[in-house]
C-alpha cells in the first residue's frame, strides 16, 4: 500500500499509465479493434478509480485544507474527470465499431 501522506507516487504512477494509455490509443488502427478499445476502457477507467480513491484519502486526510493541500486536490480530481471523459470516448468508439462490424 503506498504511503497515503505523500501522494506523488501515486499522481507519478496515474500519469505514467495515462501516458501510456494515451500512445496506445494513438497507434490503434483506423478501424478500432473491439477487443483493444475494450480493454483500453478498462484501463482508463482503472485511473479514475485510483485518482477517485487518492482524492478520497487525501481530502479524509486534511480537516483545514492549505492551499497546497487544495492544489492537489484540484489536479487529482482534474485527473480523475480526463479518466472518466476517455473512458466514455472510448466506450462510443466500441460501439462505433461494433455496430460497424454488424453491417
């Protein structure tokens, strides 16, 4: 369990994995393999759990938020929202591309 009163390796590990994620989207193919783009929701929604869970403990941490404090709290919900907004692009993709295999 990493150390909950210092959250840069976590914030470090959720931008390591969005990066990854975002080259992977990037080198898929035009037409959008269902099995990849479902394993890419996955994966981003995997981020907005971790970034959702990191805000949860850090702000139950802090009774008189500093503005440092408040800082990170902004980006790890920033974080959290990015997570969720690919997950749900991807998820219209996969439709997308499912009802594109159907025809």
């Amino acid at each position: 369990m990493p150390d909950s009163t210092n959250p840069v390796p976590v914030l470090s590990r959720i931008a390591s994995n969005a990066s990854c994620l975002h080259q992977a989207l990037r080198a898929l193919p035009a037409e959008r393999d269902a099995s990849a783009l479902a394993a890419h929701i996955t994966d981003a929604q995997d981020l907005a759990d971790i970034a959702l869970r990191l805000f949860l403990t850090r702000s139950r941490q802090t009774s008189q938020p500093s503005p440092t404090d408040l800082l990170l709290l902004h980006r790890v919900a920033q974080i959290a929202k990015t997570a969720q907004d690919a997950a749900a692009e991807l998820t219209a993709a996969l439709a997308r591309a499912v009802e594109n295999q159907r025809r």
